[in-house]
C-alpha cells in the first residue's frame, strides 16, 4: 500500500481494538480495486469518545466503524442518522459528508446477505429462535422481523434485556410478526426447539475455546439451520450441530457483508467482496 497526500483515511473506533479482522478486510479490498484509501485501526478510551469522533471532521477522516463498546453511545455525537440506526438504536458505520456526521447500521444488512447468500436459507415465513439481547442481537431481530419471520422467540441470560428487546421490537413493528419471550433456564426445551426454522447464537459465548455449549443441537429438527455470529472460530455450538448432521454458518459472513456495506458507503463503489472472504480466511476464519 503506497501513502501519498490524496490518501483517505478510514477506520475503526473501538476499546479494546486490536483483536479488529476489519484492517485486514478493508485494506485488502482497497488494494483490490486500485483505491487510494487506508483503514486504521483507533484505540479509544471511553472517556475520549466525543474527543475523537469530531476529530473525524478536524482530520478530514472520510469514515469510521463503531465497534464494541461505543456502538450506542456514538449516535449523540452525529449529525444525521439512517432509519435504520435509528430504529435499532446502534450504529456500526460512519460517513463524513463534507463535514456532516451520518451514521448507518450496516450489521444488519449484513446479517441478512451473509444468511441468504452464503447460508442459502430464506428467513420469510419461518420460525425464529434468538439467543442474546445485546447489541448485535439487535441488529439480528431487526433484520429478521423486517425479512418477514413468522415468530421470533428470544431467550437471553438476563431477562431484563429479552424484555427490553422484545418491547423495543413491539413498539418498532407492531404486529408484523408473532414475538416471544423464553426463560433462559428454558431454552433447551425439546417442545420449543424441535419447532424452530432457524436458530441464532447471539452471543458472546464460544469467542473462547473453553466457553459451554449452550444449547445442545439434538433437540432441533433434522431441517433447522444454525447460525452462531462468533466468527474467531468454529465453535462448539457449529461442531455439535454439523455432527447431528444441521446446516449451519459463523459468523464471518456476517461479518464480511456488514464491512462491504460501510466499504460501499465510504466509496460509492461497490466491494469486493470475494477478496475481503479470502482475506479473511488467509488469516483465521472461514465462512
Ligand atoms: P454484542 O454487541 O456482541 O452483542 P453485548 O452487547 O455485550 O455484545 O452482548 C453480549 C451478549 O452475550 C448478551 O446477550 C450477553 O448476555 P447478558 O445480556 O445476560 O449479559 C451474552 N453473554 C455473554 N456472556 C454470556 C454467558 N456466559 N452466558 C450467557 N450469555 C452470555
């Protein structure tokens, strides 16, 4: 990659930053398609948030990813939101429009292409289990409903952030689709599982090597598709599904369509996105 004086900065803002795969996939896609840009990494104290987000228009920064644990926060030092952002209530995406702050959602999008092009399953008409109310569980269940679910049940460790979503859910799409609370020491009912489409691991769990597997496959359909969003590894969840023979998917499509969407923002071009895949998997994760 050769700096020179037109080159526009890009990057992400996160605390911690430097487990980021975002470098990796965006440098790769600027190379691919012969673009003068450069993605950084930005190591951001919580207290510094503000600080740095104007810096973007001060430094002439043309776009910036959100990352954890900024991703709510972020929306009150922008100008502008997309509906999305604003619906879900976290932003992923930043664009610097001649000094206008306007921040996207693209994780849900991203959600949705990964789901449907990689994962080949058409979410329409289907029943829905969701584990984890955090915030890319909001981005999930928004993209979901919009895809038209039929039911989308939610079970999460803290019941309080089930019942929050699921009312952020009710308030933001009314009656469009059938929406469920499950206890979380209920979610290995075989009543319950052995009816559900589609099952998404929103959650944390399985980042590690030694974290639990959650929810045990043998209680799904012979037909239910697993997706687990941690994209680091193949995690148990995947292993024990693909040997009771499931489909399923991690998350690095998510993560890839999520990243070609803010690449699409930023440079009005369109991705790459089968250089930013293999990028991805030279260094750790395939789809
Ligand atoms: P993200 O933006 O990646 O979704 P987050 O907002 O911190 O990150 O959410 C993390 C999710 O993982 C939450 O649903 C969290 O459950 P709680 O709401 O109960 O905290 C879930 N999670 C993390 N560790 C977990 C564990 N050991 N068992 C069950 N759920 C866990």
């Amino acid at each position: 990659m050769k700096i020179t004086g037109e080159t526009k900065i890009v990057g992400v803002i996160g605390y911690p930053i430097a487990h980021s795969l975002s470098p990796i996939l965006h440098n790769a896609a600027f190379k691919e398609v012969e673009l003068n840009f450069a993605y950084l990494p930005f190591l951001v104290r919580p207290r510094d948030l503000g600080k740095a987000i104007k810096a973007m228009r001060a430094l002439n920064i043309v776009g910036m990813n959100i990352t954890v644990p900024f991703k709510e926060k972020v929306m009150s030092y922008l100008d502008e939101l997309s509906p999305e952002a604003k619906i879900i209530g976290a932003v992923n995406t930043v664009y610097n429009k001649k000094g206008k702050l306007i921040g996207y959602n693209t994780d849900a999008e991203g959600f949705i292409k990964s789901l449907t092009t990689e994962g080949e399953f058409n979410p329409q008409g289907k029943n829905v289990l969701l584990m984890g109310a955090g915030g890319a569980a909001y981005a999930i269940s928004f993209a979901l409903v919009n895809a038209g679910v039929k039911k989308l049940t939610i079970t999460n460790r803290t019941a309080r952030k089930t019942k929050a979503l699921l009312a952020h859910l009710e308030k933001t799409f009314k009656d469009k689709c059938e929406l469920s609370f499950l206890d979380f020491s209920r979610r290995n009912s075989s009543k319950i599982m052995s009816k559900v489409d589609l099952f998404i691991n929103a959650t944390s769990v399985g980042m590690s090597p030694e974290d639990p597997l959650l929810i045990n496959p043998d209680l799904f359909a012979k037909t239910t598709f697993v997706y687990d969003v941690v994209y680091n590894r193949e995690t148990k969840l995947l292993r024990a599904a693909r040997k009771r023979g499931l489909s399923g998917m991690g998350g690095a499509g998510m993560l890839i369509h999520q990243g070609a969407l803010s690449f699409e923002i930023w440079t009005h071009q369109r991705a790459p996105i089968r250089t930013m895949r293999r990028a991805l998997e030279e260094i750790c994760c395939a789809i």
